[in-house]
C-alpha cells in the first residue's frame, strides 16, 4: 500500500486519518461505483478542499490514493510504469471535481491514455442551477455526491477505414444511479476499443504524427509542407508509420513549450484518438520544450535531430560509424539527462523491442549517472580522433601512390550508391529510403581506355591515371545539425580531401533546389571548420529518365549560372551521360597528375 500521494499539506489530521483509511475500502466486484465511497469521496474533497483521485484494479480493491489537482496525472505513471506491464490498463479511476465542474477535455485524454474502461467524475458542490440540489430532480435527497458522469472508451470507424478512439461521456447521474452500473460491462469492451487499430493495421511500427510549426508568409507555408513530408519519410526510414499530421500558427516558438499551451487539451486528445505512440517536431527542440511538451501532449515526442540519429543508429554498420554515431547520440542526450523519465502507457506496447528514439547508447543510460556518459564521450572521442589518424594515413599513402580519389556527396536518395554500383560494381546498398548509406565505402574503378567519347586529347595531359578511388558516404539533408557534422568528420573530411567532389543531385526532385542549398551549407561549415581550400565540385544531374519534359529542363540546368561547373547530366540506373563523365574526370585528373608530375620533374 503506497499511502496518500499528492498534496496533503494543510489538511487536518482526522481528515487525513480518515483519507488513509479509502484504501480499506472495497467497492464488490463487478460493481462500478458503490454509493457510500461516493459519499465518503465528495465529503472528504469538500472539507479538504482537494480533489481526490483513486484507483481500483478489477476486483473493486483501492490501489492508489492521490490527493490533490492530479490533472495529468503524471505522478500515477512514475508510480505504476516501473512494476506494471501493461501500464495502467487493468485499472480503472473515480475522481472528483472540486466546484461542480463537469469532466474536461484532460478526463478524456486520461481515459485513452491510460486504458481505463471507465472513469468516474463525482462532482463535488452545489448545482447553481436546481434547488435543492440534482438528485432532488429524481426524488432523491441531496447529500455530498450529488452527480457523477461515467467516462468511457468507445469507437468510431472514419471514411478509410481506420478506427478512431473517442470518449463517452454519460450524462449527469445520480451516485445511486451510477452503483447500479456494472463495471464488467465497460471492461468487456474497452479491449477492442484500445486494440482495435493495431490489429487493423498490416504492418507494424509505431504510429507517428506530425507537427509543425507556421511562422507567416506564403513561401514560409511551402517550405513548411515539404519539410514535413520530408520529415514523415525520414519517420517511416526510422520504422514508425506516419498517421497525420497537424501545423500550428505562432510567430514565434514558445521558449518553454515550442507551440505555446493553448490548445494542448486538443491535441493531447487527438494523439490518444487516433491512438499516436511518438510526435515528431520538424525542428531542434530544446530539452525543456521536449519535457514539457511531452507533459502536455501525454505521448513521446521526439526532434527532427532525434529521429535522424535513431536512423544512424539503425543502420551504423563500420566501426567508425558506429564510434560517430554513438558520439552524436551523446552528445544529443546529455543535456536532456535530468528529469525525462519516458513513462507512457502506450510505449511500453512496444517498448520492449525499442522503439523510435530508444535505441542506440541503451536504456542503462537512464540510469547512468553523467559522469560516467562524459567518460565514454571522451573515450570516443579518442576513438574517433584514432579514426581520423588513420584515414590521414590512408591518404598519405594514395597520395604516395599517386591514386586520385573521387567522393560522391549530395543529399539522400540522390542516388550515390546506385552511381557508385554501376561504376564498379560495388555491392552497396540501394535503397529508396532517406540515408541508405551511413558507413563510408571506397572501391577501385579502373579507367583503363577512354569510354565512349572521342574528344581531342590535350597536349598537357602527358598520362591518364589507371584507376581512381571512389568513396560514397552518409548523404546530407536540411536542417542537418552542426554537432552531427562535427562528429562525422573523420568521413567528411576523406570526402574534403579528394580530388573531386561529385555533387550527385536529383533533379527529378520538386524540391532539388532546396537540397542543394543544404548540400552547399554542409560543405561550406565543413571546409571553413577544416580551413582548406575545397576539392572542384562537378554538379552529377542525376534521374535524369524521370524528368518530364528532360530536353528543355536539361538545357535550362545547363545555363544556370548558380550551379557548380561543369554540369553532366546522367541516369545512374541506366548509365546514360555516365562516359562522359568519366571521361571528363580521367581528363581533368590526367591534367592534374601531368601538372603535379612536371611541377616535381622541374624542382628536381
Ligand atoms: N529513376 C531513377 N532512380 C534512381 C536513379 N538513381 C538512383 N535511383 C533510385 O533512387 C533511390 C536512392 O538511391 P541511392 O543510390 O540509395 O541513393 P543515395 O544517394 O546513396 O542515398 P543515401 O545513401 O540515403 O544518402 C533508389 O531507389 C534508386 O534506385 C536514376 O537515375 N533514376
Ligand atoms: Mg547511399
């Protein structure tokens, strides 16, 4: 027996002895509600003036005491979720409400959250309205319960098909009345009511929503919408299953709660409805707005930065991305450390195969003191630095051995891998799914014999090289924070040090001149915090089959004065504008080598 939990300060002893002594109270099974602990509630809320919250499991035996506002009961999970499997299903509530107030949008919320079949609210008071009082009007004598509502779970089925998760509320009833309520009648179908969408659904994940934020202006709309979708792709790379998605209207984030309050209890509700297991925000959220939304929102909401290391996690394969990425998850976690305890109900249905954003340094996290996070910070740290080291070296020795490397960078799903495994055959993963690729790959191409083309061969390329390094990595994307780029930096940096830098841009894309802009922002923080002077970057115009109208688009890229030059036009699936630039490479690296061997041949 856990005691009285709340806000007990003030309240006179006798009260508070007569408080503690609800847990010995039983309510007979099968019942929902007896009439004397209806009485013995509302007295004791009225005297003390606090609202009383209390928890029986299915045999009608009193659990849990909560004295005081326990609107979001935030306390009961801290006390449950540790030792309960199912969270609080199992159980089910009787509350009252000080000031004859009827239940509230947060009642509802409560109820979908936390798997009751039903919710009591005893209003405590006078009705300002009937003399005499509510029960009078059914012939009954006022006392202290005068009315109770039953909150119930219930369904409704939407146009697709989906099922959609509501709150009944009953109308105002008599205590006498509601004893006579069965409970196992609310018990027997609130399970179909909380299963119901996940056996509807084919395939499993957690149900995601989307949130973003509107700031003003028309172009600031559209940017908004492809961010997001871009964001529900980057959800469903991660596993979960985008349900919807929802935009809010402020000029300015909330400093402590990102969207502001106002209309938390609506969005609270709507997140248990369509029964949502995580929130994404479509933006770096600091560790108080995260808290604290969660808190409002009642379900696990995880950043933009979040669900893009949870994808690292997932797909780190190397050593050395598996050393950045468990460096940048800490990195993440350590101011948000203190006080976030993830306890939600619906998590736990879940959670034991971890879900979205609780994978990666482990649950023993939570636990671990910071300290002992900072050690293993430094210690990768140190790794990585060894990572750093020895990639130097690598290159040296291509450098020694007069190799010239190519990378492929641009933004994910351009297609660098699949440019990468038509040119050498390379078995690496092809996917149409954001950041396919995390680990870096270098493969040998040999450039044997000019392909293809028949230009005339310049007088000052006095050798070709034989063959080249190609090296695919992790692929860019907007909003990419500065910590994750720091800690890939021993891969950036081997793409910072080639010869060239193949730009591989879907132009079939909508939002290709976005990408590229984050695919230049990138690079420029990279090169500065490197300070060196960047390789050539060739723009690789990639999917070029599935433009519409390929002939005028391609001749209008050909003009732009914005883009890196020179520009090559090519389909990676077909290999179609692939010679050309192969041949333009081996050119451009013949030039350099011929330059480099005759600036040696000159010193000597
Ligand atoms: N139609 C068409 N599809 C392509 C072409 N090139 C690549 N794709 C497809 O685009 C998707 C992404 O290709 P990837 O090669 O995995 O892209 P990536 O740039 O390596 O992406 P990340 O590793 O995620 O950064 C795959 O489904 C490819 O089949 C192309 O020229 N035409
Ligand atoms: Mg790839």
């Amino acid at each position: 027996m856990p005691g009285l939990i709340g806000d007990v300060d003030g309240i006179k002893k006798n009260l508070l002895h007569r408080m503690e002594k609800l847990y010995q109270r039983r309510v007979r099974e099968g019942q929902a509600v007896s009439y004397e602990l209806a009485e013995e509630l509302c007295e004791l809320s009225q005297e003390a003036k606090r609202e009383i919250t209390m928890m029986l499991d299915f045999q009608g035996r009193v659990e849990l005491v909560i004295i005081g506002d326990a609107e979001d009961l935030d306390q009961v999970t801290d006390i449950y979720m540790p030792h309960a499997t199912e969270g609080l299903a199992k159980r089910y509530c009787i509350h009252t409400h000080l000031g004859w107030k009827p239940p509230s949008l947060g009642d509802q919320v409560s109820v979908l959250q936390f798997h009751f079949p039903l919710l009591a609210v005893l209003m405590v008071g006078k009705s300002p309205k009937i003399p005499g009082g509510f029960s009078s009007q059914f012939g009954e004598h006022p006392r202290a319960c005068d009315a109770v509502y039953l909150l119930t779970p219930s369904l409704n089925r939407l146009e697709d098909g989906e099922m959609q998760r509501a709150c009944d509320v009953s109308e105002p009833m008599t205590a006498r009345q509601a004893s006579t309520e069965l409970l196992a009648k609310w018990i027997d179908w609130s399970e179909p009511v909380f299963e119901a969408n996940r056996r509807a659904q084919a395939k499993t994940g957690e149900r995601a929503f989307l949130l973003g934020l509107y700031t003003g202006g028309q172009k600031a709309e559209r940017e908004l919408q492809e961010s997001l979708d871009e964001l529900g792709q980057l959800a469903e790379s991660a596993g979960g299953i985008v349900i919807d998605r929802a935009i809010q209207m402020r000029p300015s984030p909330d400093p402590s709660t990102y969207f502001g309050s106002g209309k938390a209890d609506e969005l609270a509700f709507i997140m248990q409805q369509r029964d949502i297991d995580l929130v994404v925000v479509d933006d770096e959220l600091s560790p108080a707005q995260q808290r604290n939304l969660e808190r409002i929102l009642r379900v696990k909401v995880v950043d933009r930065t979040e669900l893009i290391l949870d994808i690292f996690a997932q797909r780190a394969q190397s050593r050395e991305g598996k050393i950045q990425v468990e460096l940048a998850q800490l990195q993440y976690e350590l101011p948000r450390l203190k006080g976030r305890g993830r306890t939600f109900s619906q998590q736990t249905a879940v959670g034991a195969k971890g879900g979205i954003a609780t994978r990666g340094p482990g649950e023993t996290k939570l636990e671990t003191d910071r300290r002992l996070l900072r050690d293993r910070v430094s210690m990768l740290e140190k790794e990585a630095q060894q990572v750093v080291r020895h990639r130097q070296f690598q290159r040296q020795s291509r450098k020694h051995a007069q190799v010239p490397l190519i990378a492929l960078i641009g933004y994910t799903n351009a297609g660098k891998s699949t440019l990468m495994k038509y040119l050498t055959q390379a078995d690496v993963l092809v996917e149409d799914r954001l950041f396919a690729t995390l680990d870096p790959t270098v493969r040998k191409l040999y450039m044997g014999s000019p392909v293809g083309t028949e230009e005339p061969v310049d007088s000052d390329i006095l050798f070709f090289p034989n063959e080249v390094l190609l090296s695919d990595t992790v692929g860019f994307i907007r909003k990419l924070p500065t910590f994750l780029i720091q800690a890939f930096r021993a891969t950036l940096e081997e793409a910072a040090s080639a010869d060239i830098l193949w730009h591989v841009w879907d132009v079939s894309n909508p939002e290709r001149e976005q990408h590229a802009a984050s695919v230049h922002e990138v690079l420029n923080t990279l090169f500065e915090e490197l300070d060196v002077t960047p390789p050539p970057i060739w723009t690789v115009c990639n999917k070029i089959d599935k433009l519409e109208n390929p002939a005028a688009e391609l001749a209008a890229l050909a003009e732009d004065e914005t883009l890196d030059q020179p520009i090559f036009p090519i389909c990676a699936t077909t290999g179609e504008g692939v010679p050309e630039l192969l041949e333009a490479a081996r050119q451009a690296l013949g030039r350099q080598m011929s330059a480099q061997y005759a600036a040696q041949y000159a010193a000597e």
